[in-house]
C-alpha cells in the first residue's frame, strides 16, 4: 500500500487544471494577434476616428493594440487612415517597406481603400496599389467600430496564418534539399 504522500505526487488534480496542450503555431498565432502594434498613417479625416479609437470610450486597448508605433521598426501593422496622394505615396511605401516581418496592413475608410471621392490626377486610387492589404474597412470616414471590427478580422486572419515557426521549418527543408542537391 503506498504512503499518502506517493500517491499525491503522483496525480495532483489541481495541476491538471492548469495544464494545457497546443501546437506552437497555435501558440505563436495566438500571442500575435493579441500583440498587433500599430503603425498610425493618418492621412486626412480618418486619421481622426482613428485617434478616437485609442480614446476610453472605444478603448482598442481591450484588443491588446494600444502600443502605436510612430518608428515602423517596432510596429507589424500599418493602419493606412486617409486619402493617399501621390506626393505622400512613396513615403507610406517606405515606412511600409522599413516594418519587420510579418506586417499587416488595414486601408481604413473609402480613400485609402479606393481613393474615395477623389476621382483626380493626385491621389492613389486605393493603397493595395502599392503595398499587400489584408482588411479593408468601409465608410467615410468609418466610425471607430468599424475600426475595431477590422481588427477583429485581422486577429483571426492571423490566427490562421503559418507561423515563424512554420517558415523557419520550410527554409531548413529548403537548405537541407539544397544541400543534398
Ligand atoms: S474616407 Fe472620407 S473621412 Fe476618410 S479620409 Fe476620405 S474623405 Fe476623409
């Protein structure tokens, strides 16, 4: 007959309610979408509702994207808010090219998704002309819902994502295949 104290050790039935099982993807997905960091582009009036956004009534801190980011370098989503010129176009395509890997990118309101209203020789008919946009949000401007639920969107578009890890293994499948060839 074993002691007590043996047979504690060897079933704790509080620590099984704190054990959990995952793939690291789903891990690594998980901790990304509740991380994303920001790159503010306000262009023009959305720039606005983004602001509001930020503020308590909205609070986007409660989807863990609080911390904007005024340096690209520390920033994995870019929230293009108002109408892109072309004067300012190449300037958004720098700051978009100086993020690390993986960025997102969210075109919030109808001219940076389109180019809005502005039918005309100075503005970017929609910033996907330039740079990879994953969630478009519609409106003019759109209020900051609209603004949140694009996120949304995007937490579960990343959540579904391959993750470094995913890559990491096909670059070394990749190396190992180059080698042996
Ligand atoms: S979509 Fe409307 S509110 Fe937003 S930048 Fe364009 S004109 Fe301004």
């Amino acid at each position: 007959m074993p002691e007590e104290n043996t047979q504690h050790a060897a079933y704790d039935s509080k620590i099984e309610g704190n054990v959990i099982f995952t793939k690291a993807d789903a891990a690594i997905n998980w901790m990304r979408s509740n991380s994303l960091w920001p790159m503010p582009m306000g262009l023009a009036c959305c720039g606005i509702e983004l602001m509001a956004s930020g503020a308590s009534r909205f609070d986007i801190a409660r989807f863990g994207a609080e911390v904007m980011r005024f340096s690209p370098r520390q920033a994995d989503v870019m929230i293009v808010a108002g109408t892109v010129t072309y004067k300012m176009a190449l300037a958004v395509k720098r700051i978009w090219d100086q993020m690390p890997e993986p960025k997102w990118c969210i075109a919030m309101g109808a001219c940076a998704s389109s180019g809005g209203m502005y039918r005309s020789y100075a503005t970017l008919q929609g910033i996907d002309n330039l740079i990879p946009v994953d969630v478009y949000v519609s409106g003019c401007p759109p209020r900051p819902e609209a603004l949140l639920e694009g996120l949304m969107k995007l937490q579960r578009k990343v959540t579904e994502e391959e993750s470094a890890m995913a890559h990491f293994q096909a670059d070394s499948a990749r190396t190992l295949e180059a080698a042996g060839s």
